[in-house]
C-alpha cells in the first residue's frame, strides 16, 4: 500500500511504502497526485519512506513505476528514499548514477536529514 502524506506542502510529493506495493497502489494513488503537484507546481520533489512493515513490490508496481518516471522525468527536480530496506538503499544509490536529477537515500536514524534535503 502507498500512503501520501498530505502535511508535506508545496511541490513535494511524500509517499509511504507499507506491505505490498502493486500497480494499482501507482495508478489510483501516487500517480493522480504527483500529476495533480506537476500541473499545479510545475517541477515536484519526491520523498519516498520505505517503513519497516514494507514487504515487497509486484511487477505491475515497477512497471507503473518507471513509466511514471519516464513520463515525468523533466518535471522532477529530486527525489530521496528514507529506508533500512538494504535492497532499497541500493538500488537508489545504482539509479542515483542515471538519473538527471538528484537523488539521494537516507536511512531512517537520517529521516531528519532526508526531509531537509528533499525541502532544500
């Protein structure tokens, strides 16, 4: 399930990861509000938590995924992970190389630190 954290104001996007994430959870939830950030703001920053009741990613989930990056890829200005998931942290530090923008991951005891650089 994804969770948008409605208090993150302004051009960020905040979304929590907790069980399974799938393709609906992309196309019902985090993708209506990144467009909705994008056509209000222009250029959006995402923060995603992965939380420790985080149990995995079905293949619909990645695939919505990377088309919504794709998609959007000029309309991102940075993005950070915040995780004690050990896969998670590094597969956001291999696409940190690709990416056109910045993006960082943060372990949770640096959840502090994620949401400053997300807002900086």
């Amino acid at each position: 399930m994804l969770i948008i954290d409605q208090d993150m104001a302004g051009n960020v996007v905040s979304v929590k990861a907790a069980g399974t994430i799938t393709g609906r959870d992309y196309k019902e939830i985090l993708i209506p509000v990144l467009e909705e950030k994008i056509a209000r703001f222009g250029k959006v920053r995402i923060l995603y938590t992965v939380g420790r009741d985080f149990s995995g990613v079905t293949i619909g989930a990645m695939w919505n995924d990377a088309r919504a990056i794709i998609k959007h890829l000029n309309a991102i200005e940075r993005a950070a992970v915040i995780s004690d998931v050990r896969w998670m942290i590094n597969l956001t530090k291999l696409f940190s190389i690709i990416m056109p923008y910045p993006v960082k991951a943060f372990g949770m005891e640096k959840s502090a630190e994620g949401h400053a650089w997300i807002r900086g």
